[in-house]
C-alpha cells in the first residue's frame, strides 16, 4: 500500500490513502517523515514466518505433553 504524508500536526503523522481516505499514524512510526512524503507500507512474509516459528518453538517448550 502506498501512503502520502498529508500534514504533521502535534507529533501526529496524517496519511493519505489510495483511497483518498485520510489515517493517522504515532509520529515514531515515521520519524524523519515531512509533508508530501510517499512511503510503501508491504507486509515481509519471510519475517513473518520467522518469528512464528520462533514463537511456536518457545510455546512447545512451554507446554509439552
């Protein structure tokens, strides 16, 4: 998804959506972001299923039967 940074206000990153709808994000989540920035939000697949397999190790080793 790409989002267009609209405006900053207060610490408060306002994005505009393909769409057209407007979002709001934390200003951490874009630290170094300023008014007409595009960014591409992608989800990482591979980083995903690293930490699921990460996770599911600890819970197996937590509850084994």
């Amino acid at each position: 998804m790409i989002i267009t940074i609209d405006r900053i206000e207060n610490n408060i990153i306002v994005a505009e959506l393909p769409d057209g709808q407007f979002i709001d994000f934390p200003g951490k989540l874009f630290p170094d972001a300023n008014e007409g920035d595009v960014y591409t939000i992608k989800k990482d697949v591979a980083e995903t299923d690293i930490r699921r397999k990460r996770i599911n190790e600890k819970m197996n080793k937590l509850f084994v039967d």
